[in-house]
C-alpha cells in the first residue's frame, strides 16, 4: 500500500499524548494500522516525551547519553493492533465494526452519498462515521466547524489538495473548504471523525442538512 497523505504531526502528538477524543483516535490508530512511516513516527514521538518528562531542567545530557536514547528509539516496539477484526476491517475497527462493513446500515445522505455512525462511549465526544460515495460522485463542498480527519479505507476520492485512496489520511481543520469527488468505478469508503456539524455552502443543501442528517 502506497501511502501519500498522512496526518499532521501535531495530530500524532496529540494521540500520542493520549489527548485525542475517541472518534479521532480510531481514525489514528486505524491509519497506524495501515501505515508504517506514522507508525515509527508515533513510536519516537512517545520516547521523545517520555524521555522529556524524565529529564530534570538543570540537567546536562552526559556523554553518551544520546547515542543511549538514540538505540532505545531503535529497540521500541511499534504499535500493534491486537484485536481480532472480520476479513477486509483493520484490527482498530473491530470493536466498532462487530460484523464487517458489508453489514453497515447506511443512511441515505444526498444522490449517491451515504453514511453510518459507528457507536462510541457514551462520553466521548465528537462523531465516528463511515461516508461511502458511489463512484464519479460529489460529496457536497463543505468547511468545517472543527477538525475533521477522514481516512480512506476503500476507492479513492480526489479534490483540491489531490488523489486520496486507501491508506490516506485527510486532516483539515475549520479553514479548509473542499469539495472530494469519487474517482470513477468502486465506492469510496471513507472513516471519518468530526467535533462539529459539517458547513455546507449550497443554500438548498443547508436547507436539507438536517433531513440528511448531516
Ligand atoms: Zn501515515
């Protein structure tokens, strides 16, 4: 699987920090699964802060001492998904895909636009869904209110920022405004999490917004 667009490192920071809302982290850890290069990356960034934590202010760094940290971050285990998943769900959706994707309930959300909440704690906040556009199809041009991190998980999208397709990661904030287009042929299934309704632009799409419930 060749990778092209990953989360920011800010975004890696703060899963690594364990400051992420649920719904974000899934999204995370299911690229993780997926991807090798964010994978060592998060692996170095929880040595890095522990190893922060660890270190007095007044203290020097001894002779040696960082060739030491440096051949730890190279002994770290990387992150393993260990949950047991259905044929085509990557181990971090287990959990919130008991019966695959193919048993999803969707809900009608606009001409070839369909999509299904995924079940999260009862306090999390934000919203873990699957957005599935038919093939050559538009998801309405959209901001944000929040953060919104889409990772592909099957098809391929494109918009202004490029080709998406499985493995990608999508991580836009509220000033982003895009408009992703299917790329012709399969579905494009798509995990996503938001802290906020999306802002469409289309008057007559507002309007239906809460019909879709979008
Ligand atoms: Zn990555």
């Amino acid at each position: 699987m060749t990778i092209s667009f990953h989360p920011d490192i800010a975004t890696l920071m703060s899963f690594s920090a364990g400051t992420l809302d649920e719904p974000y982290a899934v999204v995370i850890s299911t690229h993780l699964a997926m991807c090798e290069a964010c994978r060592e990356q998060v692996k170095r960034t929880n040595l890095i802060g522990g190893a922060l934590l660890s270190l007095e202010p007044a203290t020097e760094m001894s002779a040696g001492s960082l060739d030491r940290f440096m051949s730890r971050l190279d002994d770290a285990e990387p992150v393993q998904p260990k949950q047991q998943s259905k044929p085509g769900v990557p181990a971090p959706l287990a959990a919130y895909l008991p019966d695959g994707i193919d048993a999803v309930h969707w809900k009608f959300s606009g001409p070839g636009v369909a999509i299904a909440d995924l079940p999260t704690s009862r306090n999390a906040s934000g919203r873990l869904m699957l957005l599935r556009v038919a093939g050559g199809r538009k998801v309405p041009e959209h901001s944000h209110g929040g953060q919104e991190l889409t990772l592909i998980l099957k098809g391929a999208y494109r918009d202004r920022f490029g080709v998406f397709a499985a493995g990608d990661i999508a991580d836009h904030d509220e000033d982003v405004e895009h408009q992703p287009i299917a790329e012709p042929g399969e579905d494009c299934i798509c995990l996503v999490a938001v802290d906020a309704k999306l802002s469409f632009r289309s008057r007559l799409v507002r309007t239906l917004q809460p019909l879709f419930g979008i």
